[in-house]
C-alpha cells in the first residue's frame, strides 16, 4: 500500500472491498485523454509527417540534380514545417504539464521560494552543520510564528467554535494499540533496492515518475502508449508487488544515481519501533498519527461529555514515518505536524444543526464520476452536492465546507485549492464516503487535507482487541420491542475448516447485513451447503450448516447501544503551510527597476511579525517613539520588530517585504506616524496615540486597509523607498 505523509490520515486502507476495483492491469479502462492534448499530439503527427514527405523531397531533389532554386525552396519549405513542429510541440507540453506553465518555469519558481525561505530562515534542513538527514527540517524564527499562527488559528475555527475536546496524547504507542488499528500489518509501502549498493527507493515513485516524464517529455509518443501509461498512473496505488515489478522490470527502469538493477518489491513498515522501559519487553512505536489516542480514550470523553451524541474531539501533535525516501521538502517528511478531528455521531443520523451555515458555499469539486471519465473538477454548490448523494452526508458536508473556509482565510487561492473524492479503489469496505482537500503548487496538486466519514471501523477494532465495549447509547422514551439478527460463527468447525483463514471468514460472516444474512441461512437450510464470498480472501468459500448459526430474536429493549460513526477531518499542518508559502509568493522590480524584490503577501492572519517599527533617521527622540509604540503592539499581543539600522528606509522595506510582514510604522515626527501596507504599498498618516489601536483593528480583521484609508488621510509626502 502507498500513502501520503499526511498529514493526514495516511493509513491506506487495508480491507479493499471486492467490488471497489473499478479497473485492472489485465483489462486497462484508462481515463480519456483531454481533448486539447489529444487534438495537439494528433497536430504534431501530422506535423512530423508532413516534414518527413518534405525531407523525403528534399533528398530526392538532391539526388536528381535538381536546380539550386527549386532545392533551396524545398529546404525552406522543411524548416517552415519544422518550426510548425517546435511550436506545436511546445503547446503540447504547455498543455501536458498544465496551466500553460512549463515544468522548467515550475522549478524555477519553486527554486525561487525555497531559496528565500532557507535564507530568511522559515525552515532548514535538520542537522545542517553534520550534512542533514533527508525528510526532517527545522522551522527557524519566523516559520515558527508561521506555525503557531496557523495552528491558533485552527483551535479558534475548529476547537473553540465547534466546542470540541482537545486532547493531548503521547507519540510512544503500545504495538497493541497499532495492532489493533492494524497499522503493524499494513502500514507499509513497497520498497526496491539497488542491486549493488543497497540504496532503497520507493517503488510507486520510481515507475509514477518513469511514467510522468515520458507522458511530459516523449512528447511523439503513440496515443496507445499514452493510453497505457496513463492508466498505470490512475491505478498505481492499487498494483500488488508483483503488478509494481513486473511494470519496473518492463520498462527497464533502474536506480536513479547508479543505473544498475532493482531487486523485487517488498514491504517495508512505515513505524518507526522503539521498546518501553529498560527492558525491552514492551514494544512500542512512534505514532504514525494522532487519531489512535481519540479512539482509545473514547468511553472517557463520552462520559465527560455527559453521556451525549454528537461531539468532537481533536489534538494536535508530532507524527512520524519512516518515510523510504523523503523528497518534496516539506511536502514528504519523517517527522511532522497533525492536527485531527474525530467527530463521533451516531450513525441512523448524520445530520449536522449548523450545516446551513455552509450550504450555499461554492468551490471547486472533483467527484469521481468527473475523474473516472477525465473531466476536469468544476465549481459545485456544497448544498446541492450533499442533497444529491455527490456527498454523503450532511455532516462530511459540514467539514467540507469548514475546512474549505479555513483554508481560504489562511491566504491559499480559492482557484488552487480543490475537493477531490476518493476513488473505488482508495476506499476501504468500511467507508462511507473520503475527499481530500487537495492544494495545487508546483509539485502538481497535493493533499493536504483529509476528510473521511469512516463509519465506526476504528471503535470496534479497539473494542475487540481491549475488550472494552466503546458503545454509545440512546435512551428510549417507553420500551421498544426489537427484533435482532445474531449472527454466531461455529469458531471450533471455521477453523478446523480454514484453519489461517478462520479469523477472516468469521469477520465476514459477523460483517453481513440482514437480507445477505438471511439469504445464507436460506440457501444453508436447503441445500446444507453454500457458497460465501469473503471479500479479504478475494474469493468466494464453501460454508456447511453447522458453521455458523443465523437467527432473529425479539427483545424488550429500554435503551439502544451503538457504535458511533466517526468523521475524521486530518491535516497536515507543513503541507498547509508550504503551499501557502508557494501562494503567498510574488516578485516586483524595485524603485529603480534593476533588481526583482521577493514578497510574501501572508494575511495579517499568519504572518510571522505583524508590524515593523522604523525610525525614518537615527535620531533618539525618533527612536524613543519607536520602543513606545512597540511596547504599546505587545501589550496588545501584536508581534512587532524595532529596525534601528541606519539604511535607508526603501531597503528596510524590502526586508520586512521578504518576511510577509503586512505593515509598517515609520517614525517622522513626535506626534504622529505613517503606516504602510505591504502589497499596496500605500500610506496613511496617524497619531502617535491612535497607531497601535489602528495596527491591532488591521491584523484582527475588525478594519480593512479601505476602511483605514477613508478615515485617516494620505501623507502630503510619502517616505522614500518604494
């Protein structure tokens, strides 16, 4: 299985349901190709085709002896194709890497960002100094005011205003608890090695980008191998080991660095292991998430929460995975930052009291029916996509719809920013419904955020392995009489039967709804015998009567006992904020055009200083002026940074520009000030007074930079430097 490092919740699903394969290897049913990408490969054939007659023409005029005009026209008639071919080629490529962005120009930009970033210190690779390790990063001085903005910011829109839970629970986990979860048999992804130097790479990522690079590069490719390629990439998450090696080996991709051979992949266990106590007898694991800690401690919560349905509960807090080989930066890394949301509701009711708040929310969607037949997300009404089943649920809706406000006040582009579902073969049996809010950078379009209702799967795996019963309940007005399907696997005949297999079958047979269950017992008390498909075996399997037993009984019953459904939004925080550091990105030339400046343009929201302090001149009355109002920002708890420096005030400005600060105060007169906004460049003259209670309504969000302009004037003169 392959996962995103996510932030997310990466576990892949383990237990694919038989039916949810919606496509094979041995019978490819690849996504359409786009229509202008189909039309422009067919321009450039017929483009090549056309120059070959031509060079065909041109040889044969030489060989003939023909005069030297008729050649010479023959020739510019070649190059005129050629250079037909060049263009079409290059609209081809614009069109395949997307956006009409070439993937030279991508990198650059990247290369642009990271640069800067590394440079004023947002982050850095780990243990620089010792050569670092790949996949783990420090966050410098303003990165972590980044972080902490976006993680504040996220107890207020979820914590605080959904009244949720928080819990804060330990990274070392028991190896019980993620056996239960099932994270220590399958959470795995497929390793090679190199054959001589036994450097390892991941699978999925040598053939994904193997396939990507000749789709983008090859651009004379045959529609047929197009066709192919693109369907190993719309199944790649779902090729068994042997799918993978048998696709590396007939490609003959090799080692990135070295070029020698591959050996077969093989599973490699993402969890890093450690042991508890100086013994060494209890094993345990760094988490891989943060979700486990919610479900285990759910009888504790419910109680606190007096017994009620629905509630949330949330934490935030470092997961690790011992990722194969980290790449992306931020993007993939072996120690980050979740912040999750189990949301327990019970399941006959899925309905949420504030979704109207989001109902009439539009932005783009990316449904599986649009994916499977190759069309592109569109912008879809949250309501209506909830009212015509596109969305499950009401309350997955909910998420949707507040995950997408989140986002989008954090400064990511509503345009970049998309909801895509999770195909059939991503979802597990057990799953209602998953989207992932997915972020589109230079990298391509990355998932950031996960939004899954994954009904009550998790609760009773940790109530059957703990043996602790994780059950709500719902008390009954006046007694109902019920009727009950019990299912009562023979475990003694099951196993003599299908001995390895047992545990399988009777999951199976206990996971059965009630017109499956009743169809079996039918078909058992006819004939003896029946055929029984087990979807974890893939294969169906001969029951005989006296393996199981099927009834219904009819009971007084003065209250219900359910195990709660849970929607889980998952997000994965340095996902978030890379892709916010990509979005906020821009350059302009500076005053005297011969040089580009770097600007982040961070909301006041995120930024990782909110204000800057200059003294115009170095002069102490000036200066004064300057720690007064920065401790009049702080009071207020507004970061604000004092630059007492003597260069000029336009080289200052770029510096604070650099660091996404959104204003500045520049100190002129002992009575009042300028302040400047960030993007506008613009100024506005304020009483020394008035300024820190201007700055603090600005990066609150009570005043904008129009409100501020129209109450208080334009300075005569504005300070030099931009």
């Amino acid at each position: 299985m392959r996962f995103l490092f996510l932030p997310i919740r990466s576990l892949k699903p383990f237990l694919l349901h038989s039916l949810s394969r919606y496509s094979s290897l041995t019978s490819p049913n690849p996504p359409p190709m786009d229509a202008t990408e189909a039309a422009l490969r067919q321009a450039l054939a017929d483009k090549q085709a056309a120059a070959d007659v031509q060079s065909a023409a041109v040889r044969s005029l030489k060989a003939a002896g023909a005069p030297k005009p008729e050649i010479a026209a023959a020739v510019d008639a070649l190059k005129a194709l050629k250079l037909e071919f060049e263009s079409v080629a290059r609209d081809l490529k614009n069109a395949v890497v997307g956006n009409g962005e070439s993937s030279v120009n991508r990198e650059a930009f990247r290369q642009a960002v990271v640069n800067t970033l590394e440079r004023r210190l947002f982050y850095i690779p780990s243990f620089k100094i010792y050569r670092g390790v790949a996949g783990l990063y420090d966050y410098g001085p303003p990165g972590c005011a980044v972080k902490a903005n976006v993680l504040a910011f996220w107890r207020q829109h979820f914590v605080l205003e959904e009244n949720m839970l928080e819990v804060d629970c330990p990274c070392v986990t028991p190896e019980v608890v993620l056996k239960a979860s099932g994270h220590v048999d399958k959470f795995t992804d497929l390793m090679v090695k190199d054959e001589k130097t036994g450097q390892c790479y991941r699978a999925d990522h040598l053939l994904k980008d193997f396939c990507k690079e000749k789709i983008e590069k090859d651009l004379t490719l045959p529609s047929e191998k197009i066709a192919e390629l693109k369907h190993i990439l719309a199944v790649l998450d779902d090729l068994t080991s042997e799918e993978l090696g048998a696709k590396i080996k007939d490609y003959g991709i090799t080692a990135p660095e070295t070029k020698n051979l591959l050996s077969d992949p093989y599973p490699f266990n993402l969890m890093f292991q450690t042991s508890i106590g100086p013994t060494g007898l209890v094993q345990g694991y760094l988490r891989p998430e943060t979700a486990q800690g919610i479900f285990v401690n759910f009888k504790d919560l419910y109680y606190y929460n007096g017994n009620k349905l629905p509630f949330a509960a949330a934490q935030i807090g470092q997961a690790f995975r011992n990722e194969i080989s980290p790449r992306q930066g931020l993007l993939r890394v072996r120690e980050f930052t979740l912040a999750e949301i189990e949301h327990f509701v019970d399941p006959e009711d899925k309905s949420h009291l504030k979704y109207g708040d989001v109902a009439d929310l539009q932005f783009l969607m990316f449904p599986r029916e649009l994916q499977l037949s190759g069309q592109p997300a569109k912008k879809m009404c949250l309501g209506e996509a909830v009212s015509k089943g596109v969305v499950n649920n009401q309350t997955l809706g909910y998420f949707i719809g507040r995950v997408y406000l989140f986002l989008t006040s954090l400064g990511i582009d509503k345009e970049r920013l998309r909801f895509r579902q999770h195909l059939p073969n991503e979802m597990a049996h057990y799953a209602a419904d998953c989207w992932d809010a997915e972020i589109e950078c230079s990298y391509g379009w990355i998932e950031c955020v996960g939004i899954a209702d994954r009904s009550a799967y998790d609760l009773r795996a940790h109530s059957e392995k703990s043996s602790v019963p994780l059950v709500a309940h719902e008390r009954f007005a006046e007694p109902r009489e019920v009727e009950e399907l019990v299912i009562t696997p023979v475990k003694r005949e099951l196993g003599l039967e299908f001995k390895g297999n047992q545990k399988k079958v009777v999951e199976a047979l206990e996971a059965m709804n009630e017109a499956e269950a009743m169809s079996l017992k039918a078909a058992l008390e006819a004939n003896g015998e029946a055929e029984f498909y087990v979807c974890t075996l893939e294969k169906s399997v001969t029951l005989k009567e006296k393996m199981v037993s099927i009834s219904k009984v009819t009971r007084r019953e003065h209250q219900r006992a359910f195990t709660p459904s849970v929607i889980e939004p998952s997000f994965g925080i340095g996902r978030i904020i890379y892709c916010l550091f990509e979005h906020s990105f821009y350059t302009r030339p500076s005053k005297d055009g011969d040089e580009q400046l770097n600007v982040f343009r961070f909301p006041p929201l995120v930024a990782p200083i909110k204000c800057t302090v200059f003294p115009l001149v170095q002069n102490h009355q000036y200066e004064e002026v300057a720690k007064q109002i920065s401790r009049t920002l702080t009071l207020k708890g507004i970061s604000a940074k004092i630059d007492v420096t003597g260069t000029s005030i336009g080289k200052r400005y770029a510096r604070t520009d650099e660091l996404g600060v959104p204003f500045a105060i520049t100190v002129d007169s002992a009575n009042s000030v300028t302040i400047r906004e960030r993007d506008s460049k613009e100024q506005v003259r304020v009483d020394l007074d008035k300024v820190a209670s201007v700055v603090e309504e600005l990066t609150n969000g009570q005043s904008t930079w129009e409100d501020v302009k129209w109450k208080y004037p334009t300075p005569s003169h504005t300070n030099a430097g931009d």
